[in-house]
C-alpha cells in the first residue's frame, strides 16, 4: 500500500487548504486512518482519526476548524482546514492500515508541509 499526501502550502492565518491523501488500494474503508503533524522541535502529534466506517475524532487544538472525509470511489481522505493559525505551522502525513503501536498505523504517506504565516 502507497499513501500519497499532497496540498500543503503558504497561506496566511485566517486561511484554509485542504490535504488529501490518495491511497492505492482501498485501505481507508478497511482500517481507519490518522492525519499527523510534526512542527520543528515539536513530537508527532495526532490532528484527526477516521475510522473504517468514516466516524471522526479530532485533537481539541483542531476542532471546529479541520474536517476529516474520505472519497471511497477515489481511495482517498481529505483534511479540510479553515481558520489556520501559525501554530498550525507543521508537516502534515496521513497514515493508514493495521495498528501498530498505540493509533500508529503501518503505513504513511510522505509528508505535506503547511506554514501558516501570521
């Protein structure tokens, strides 16, 4: 399985992008799925989960401003983001398939950066 993410991008606060994560099979109705962050200095931090059956959960830092969905007939999952702040400012990957360790799934997309300039 290959996860390829793509949409991230310069924006300023206040802006939106929206990332997407195309997978090549249809790994997202099988297992759930987690989009990821990773600022400088910063560890990895879970942003938003998917479940198989498409139910979300998002970090309390993200809520009412991001929004997980899935295009099941394209294999892929979207991070809508609005409202974005500087600290939003990270890489963001998206991950999928079995459980690992802990909600860390065995396979990841390459990483998309997002800066958000103030």
């Amino acid at each position: 399985v290959q996860l390829q993410a793509s949409g991230g991008g310069l924006v300023q606060a206040g802006g939106s992008l929206r990332l997407s994560c195309a997978a090549s099979g249809r790994i997202f109705s099988i297992s759930g799925m987690g989009w990821y962050r990773q600022a400088p200095g910063k560890q990895r931090e879970l942003v938003a989960s998917m479940t198989s059956g498409g139910s979300t959960d998002y970090a309390d830092s993200v809520k009412g401003r991001f929004t997980a969905s899935r295009d099941g007939a394209k294999n892929a999952v979207y991070l809508q983001m609005n409202s974005l702040k500087p600290e939003d400012t990270a890489v963001y990957y998206c991950n999928a398939g079995p459980i690992t360790v802990g909600k860390l799934r065995r396979y990841w997309g390459q990483g998309t950066q997002v800066t958000v300039s103030s």
